[in-house]
C-alpha cells in the first residue's frame, strides 16, 4: 500500500475522529498577513500548531493564533515543567512526521498532547495540513474535543 500524502493523514485522522475539516490549496505567503489576505481571512484565525520539546524528549503541541506568539512562562505553568523549547526543523519533523510550516496534530505520526490558546474557541481556523501548498479549516471547538485538547491562556500579543 503507498504512503499517505501529509493531508491524506489529516484528512483520515479527522475522519476517523468524526471531524469536519476543509483542505484547500493555497498559493505560498510571504507573511502571516499576506496569507491571510490571500485566504479571505483575518491574521487572528490562522492557527499555528507549534511542536515544542520537553526535557525528557517527549513533545506537546500548542496552538496558537496568528498576531500572538506563546507565552512560555504560561505554558510551563500549565504543563508543570520548567524547561520546554522549540525544536529544530528534523526534530520536529520526527516528532510528527510532517515538515515545518505544514505541522497539525492532526494526522501526526505520534498523538502527542494537545494545548490550545483559549482565544481561538468559538472560531473557524485554518491551520497547516500536512504539506506545503494547503491549508485546512476546521470549527476550533469541534478541532478541541476532537483531540480533547487543553484550553489555556498560554499566549502574548506578538
């Protein structure tokens, strides 16, 4: 049997999960605004799915919207560490099977826990979908109980 695609992994972990995401094409950006102009959307609804490294060589993601970076203190208040980083580009890669720029929990070769910054609940959100060129959209509250994630104020204003 071949080798999913990025957004073929997306698009059944999502289906699996009984969630309703939206794939589209996309041109590339230069910017987090220019692809926000380019989608028809404002900054704030895209999320950034941020793979980020514990001490112990295990790994979280945290998404975070367009326009705010994370808080780091916030967030290793809330998972109960004191050191978390972000790691470089072939360890994320092999933390989630997907490149950066195209990182989502969704379809990630490890189910690594998920925390979202509480602003996006309530919102649609696009978001990377396993490979470059794509974007998904998807209803934020629906995303969170699908992968039963956290909810938390664990970002700043960029």
């Amino acid at each position: 049997m071949a080798e999913l695609t990025g957004a073929e992994r997306v698009q059944a972990d999502a289906a699996a999960r009984g969630l309703d995401v939206e794939i589209i094409e996309r041109p590339a950006a230069r910017s987090l605004e220019e692809a926000a102009e380019l989608m028809g959307i404002s900054p704030g609804d895209i999320v950034k799915s941020l793979v980020v490294k514990r001490s112990d060589d295990t790994y979280l993601f945290a998404l975070v919207p367009g326009g705010r970076k994370i808080s780091w203190s916030k967030l290793r208040a809330l998972v109960g560490v004191n050191k978390l980083q972000l790691p470089d580009a072939s360890l994320a890669l092999a933390a989630t099977g997907y490149e950066r720029g195209t990182i989502t929990p969704l379809g990630s070769t490890t189910p690594w826990p998920v925390f979202v910054d509480e602003s996006i609940a309530g919102r649609r959100v696009s978001m990377g979908a396993g490979e470059h060129g794509r974007s998904l959209f998807v209803d934020a509250d629906a995303l969170i109980s699908a992968l039963d994630a956290t909810v938390a104020d664990l970002s700043d204003p960029e």
